[in-house]
C-alpha cells in the first residue's frame, strides 16, 4: 500500500508522468488491436498464398517427377530389348557365360541412380552387377530373395496375360541390405530380347533405383526455416514410398493427417499409380504468424519503451524552467527574494522563466519600498512624537520667550535704538510662527514672509558676506504648503555655501508658474557642493517614495526630514531638482502641484497673522 501511495502522489504532483501513462496505455491498445487484425489477416493471406503457390510447384514437380521416372523406364526398356543381353543369358550357362553376362551388365551403368541391375529365371537369381557391392554381400541375397521372386512372379503374369504395361514396381526391399541409408524402388521388366512374341519370356530384368532421385524435387516444395509444407511419394495404397523425413517412410499417409488443420493437395503420377503430395500444415503456419507476431509486439514493446524514455528525457528537460520556477516560489515562501532562475534556452518556457525573473527583482524592489516606506513611516511618527515632546517642553517657554523679547522691544525703542527694535521684533516673529503648534499646514505667503525675517537676522549676523532677494508675486500667497520647508536650504547655503567668504554673496529666492506647477527656486552663489554630497543629495531628491533613511548619516537631518514630510504632503507629483558646481553656486528647483481650487481651511483654522 505504501509504495502504491508513493506511485500515486507521484503521477499526482508530475504532470509528464500522467501523460506519459495515458499516452502509452492508448498506443499500447491500439497497436494490439491492430496487431491482432494484421495477424489473422497475415495468416488468411499466407494459407491462401501457400495454397495457390504450392499447388503451382506440384505441378511443376510432377511433371519433373514423371520425367525422371519414364527416364528410369526407358532405361530398362532399352535394356530388356537387347539382343546382346538376352543371347548372354540364353548362353548362361556355358563355360563363361556368367561372366560375360556380368560384363554386359556393368555396361549399362551409365545412370548415376542406378544401384543394381539383375536377371531372374524360374529358378531364381541368375547374375546381378550391383554398384556398391561389398566384400560381405551385394543388393540381392537369401534375405530378400523372397521380394525377387515376388517381382519376378507378378511380371511373368503380366506377360502371359498381356496385361500393359508389362513393367512394374516394388518398394521392397526399401534399403540397401549393405547401406541403410540407401533408399531404394525396383522395376522389374520381362527380358524379350528382339523377339516379338512373349510366350517364350522366361527371364526378368529387375533394375534397382536410388530414391534420393526425388529429394531434389521434393526440397523444391518444403520450406526450409517454416517447414509447414512437406512433400512426400505415395503408393495406390496410401502408404509412404519417400518422405525428407525417413520416420516417415513406409508409413500410411494418416499417419501424418492428424486432424482438420492439415490439408493436402495431390496428383497422379503417370507411372506405378503413384501420387505426389504436398502436406499443408495450418497448425504450423498459425505457430509461424506467431512466432513473427510476438517478436514484433517484443519489438514494438522496445521502441515503446525507448519512446517513453525519451519522451520522458525531453519532457523533464523541457519543463526543467517549470522546475525551477516550483523551487524557487518555494523559496521565495521563505522570504527568499533573491532565487533567481538561471535562463539557459529561449523557447517560451524558459521566457516564462525569464519573466518570473522580473517578477522576482519586482517584488524585490516593491519589498524593499515597502520597507523603506515603513522604517521612514516608523522615523516620521518618532520624529512627530519627538516634535510633539518639545513642543510641549517648549511650550510654557514660547510664551515666556516672546514676552521677554517684547519687553526688550519697549526698552530698545524707549532707548531710541531702532535698529535693535527690528531685530528683536522679527526674531519674536520667527519664534512664535516656529513655536506654533496648532498651525503645521500653512499658506505660502507665510513661509515666504518667515523666510525673508530670517534671512534679514542672518544677513545682519554676517553683515557683508552675503544679500539676498525674493521675487514672490501675491497671487500666490494662498496656495498651501509645508510649514518651515524652504528653511534647511537656505541655512545650507549660508553656513555651507559661503564658508570662508567675506563678501559678495547672493541668496535668491523665485516664485513663479511654469507647465501647471508652482516653480519655487533657491539660488546661490556660492562654493557649490562635492560630487559625493551631491550624488547622496540627489538620491534622496530624487525618490519618489520617502526620502532613504539609510542616508540620513551623510546629509543634514534638515534636509532629510523636510523632504519626507514634503513627499507626505505632496505625493508623487512633487518634484526637486537640484543644480551645483564648484565654486559657482547651488540651486534648488521645487516643482509644486497646483491644487485644483484655491484651499481655504487654513482660514478657518489658523488666524491670519501678518508678519512685519
């Protein structure tokens, strides 16, 4: 069960693996099932063929057949005709008459079939020539005497009757007595000589024949390697004269028709009342069209396989992106945003990969927004609470302060020093629009007002170093903006800008509208700033979210925090761009939005109070 689980779950997780397993279920059914149609069809097809083929050969091979034996007969014939034969046996007897008649026979033997040629009388073997003779006995001897007499009794019938033909065959004995592996037929003929009457035949020519004559035929009908068609010779009485198979030979031809799936297909021969015939063995033919039908569905079954294996070779290296894109959302799961997919192709999955890709550096980037807008979100309300902390320490002070300074005021005019009245009263102005905390969100004609009262404190402070103008038209006044934003990049250029200087420099400050914005600039002349300030200075100017944190540590914590609180207020339309050069000055570019109606709410909640 377990290891079924296992199987399970994994064609459940592997789409390929399902694929693979439906496809080559399917394949496999349907070559089958036509495997199975071909075979039946094949088998219907080669009986049909066999059939017509192998009664084409036997006809063929009967005629052959025929031939050979009239070959054989003719032989004899020329043989029982002689004149010299039949005057050699009537002089048989005399001093060398056996011998001259055993000369005359071995000058027949011309036919390379010819085993043995023989004389038989009344009293039985007279003289024979036997090819093969051996030392130790020859074709006819007292062991099979009993089949030449047979031969010799049934021709002189025949001739006494005048039954025709006057010849016949015998099978008998069917060996050589001398070599068993000689298969032999007999025709026996009655020895006329060039007479023409046969009442005075008293002598029988009886000439033995290899059968091996008709092996060549025979092998002509069988197939070598299949071996479902056999020849074979019969007699009239159904018994087996010649078979390839010698267990075969001297056998009845039922021995060999076992049941319905073996036909065969017969023809007379012209000569003894043999027949030739072909065995067809259907059993056989079915085993053959399976033998071939298994070895192909083995074959079919190995090419499967090695399709499987490459399929499932390519499929895994064509889903390998997929692959790795499951790892790395894995990955990822764990807070991992930096598993990236190594491309190596181009087809679409792997640009698939490629786009997951992207969409990992996106997620990235949009992780680390969040978190920076997160720590300058945690910054902004430790910097508000900080705020708020002051305020409320400083609170009891402003008011303290500002009378103070009022009363200094009094003593400074009853004194007649008015150029310390000014002072005092424009530094009274700055403390109390600093100190107030109802008021954060202000108009733009304060801001400017509170800049301008600053810049005449510190340009008084520093005499001649630098002047300062601010080209501010009225229509502007009541657009909105950020409490105290302007101030950390004027005091930059006063205490950074003009280090060192004397004289001669220029703070200028520009409102006007340019393309649907509010274009705000603060211009100075002074030394300008190095290049690794300003690429930090910049970085921070130039984000579109809240100003990095991680830099507060390399820039003055003014900017850093007038920035995020202007991003805050302003959104992502806001826009500061900043211009510096060595030894030339530095510019600050604030593009502010317009809002869509001129805001009023700061009327409603903070009293207009009109700087001097």
């Amino acid at each position: 069960m377990r290891i079924y689980r296992k199987i399970k779950t994994y064609f459940e997780e592997h789409i390929v693996s399902s694929f693979v397993l439906v496809f080559t279920l399917a394949v496999l059914v349907m070559a089958l099932v036509f495997q199975g149609y071909l075979k039946n069809e094949y088998l219907n097809y080669l009986v049909e063929q066999s059939f017509e083929t192998e009664n084409a050969v036997l006809v063929s091979v009967q005629k052959n057949v025929n031939y050979s034996i009239k070959e054989h007969i003719n032989f004899g014939s020329e043989m029982v005709v002689s004149a010299d034969i039949y005057n050699k046996v009537q002089s048989f007897y005399d001093s060398n008459g056996y011998s001259a008649l055993y000369n005359t026979l071995s000058d027949y033997d011309y036919i390379k079939n010819t085993v043995a040629v023989a004389i038989v009388g009344e009293d039985g073997l007279m003289c024979q020539y036997d090819r093969y003779k051996r030392s130790d006995g020859a074709m006819w001897d007292d062991d099979n005497d009993k089949y030449l007499r047979e031969m010799f009794q049934e021709v002189m019938n025949n001739t006494n009757n005048y039954y025709i033909p006057l010849y016949m065959a015998s099978t008998e004995p069917s060996v050589h007595p001398q070599d068993s592996d000689l298969r032999l037929f007999h025709v026996a003929y009655p020895l006329i000589g060039n007479r023409t009457g046969l009442k005075k035949v008293k002598n029988v020519l009886i000439v033995s024949y290899n059968m091996d004559v008709f092996k060549e035929f025979l092998n002509t009908v069988e197939i070598p390697k299949v071996k479902y068609a056999q020849g074979y010779i019969a007699d009239e009485n159904g018994q087996i004269l010649y078979h390839n198979m010698d267990k075969y030979i001297g056998t009845a031809e039922d021995s060999l028709v076992r049941d319905d799936e073996i036909q065969v297909i017969s023809r007379e021969l012209g000569y003894f009342g043999w027949t030739m015939n072909i065995l067809m063995d259907e059993h056989k033919m079915q085993e053959h069209v399976d033998q071939i039908y298994n070895r192909g569905v083995i074959i079919y079954i190995l090419i499967l396989a090695a399709y499987i294996f490459l399929t499932v070779f390519f499929m895994r290296y064509l889903l390998k992106p997929v692959t790795k894109i499951s790892e790395s959302i894995k990955t990822v799961k764990k807070g991992n945003f930096h598993s990236k997919i190594s491309i190596e192709g181009k087809h679409e999955i792997w640009q698939l990969a490629d786009e997951y890709n992207r969409m990992i550096e996106a997620l990235e980037e949009k992780n680390l927004a969040m978190k920076r807008q997160h720590e300058e979100t945690l910054a902004s309300i430790e910097r508000q609470h900080q705020a708020e902390r002051e305020a409320l320490e400083s609170q009891i002070n402003a008011h303290f302060i500002c009378n103070t300074l009022g009363t200094i005021n009094y003593e400074a005019i009853e004194a007649g020093n008015r150029q310390v009245s000014v002072l005092i009263k424009k530094l009274s102005n700055i403390l109390r629009y600093t100190f107030d905390q109802k008021c954060q969100d202000v108009y733009l004609y304060q801001e400017i007002a509170w800049i301008d009262q600053y810049l005449y404190l510190q340009k008084t402070r520093f005499e001649n170093v630098f002047d300062y103008s601010i080209d501010f038209e009225e229509e502007y006044g009541y657009w909105p903006c950020c409490k105290l934003m302007f101030q950390p990049f004027v005091e930059n250029s006063i205490l950074h800008g003009f280090e060192g200087r004397h004289e001669g420099g220029m703070v200028k400050i520009t409102v006007s509208e340019e393309k649907g914005r509010l274009r705000i600039e603060i211009k100075d002349n002074g030394s300008g700033i190095d290049s690794e300030t300003e690429k930090v200075i910049k970085n921070i100017l130039e984000s579109k979210g809240m100003a990095p944190v991680l830099q507060r540590q390399k820039v003055g914590i003014g900017i850093l925090n007038v920035v995020t609180r202007m991003r805050m207020y302003y959104g992502e339309n806001l826009d500061i761009q900043m211009q510096t050069n060595l030894d030339s000055g530095t510019s600050f570019i604030f593009w502010i939005p317009i809002p869509e109606s001129e805001l009023k709410k700061q009327s409603e909640i903070c009293q207009e109070e009109e700087l001097v």
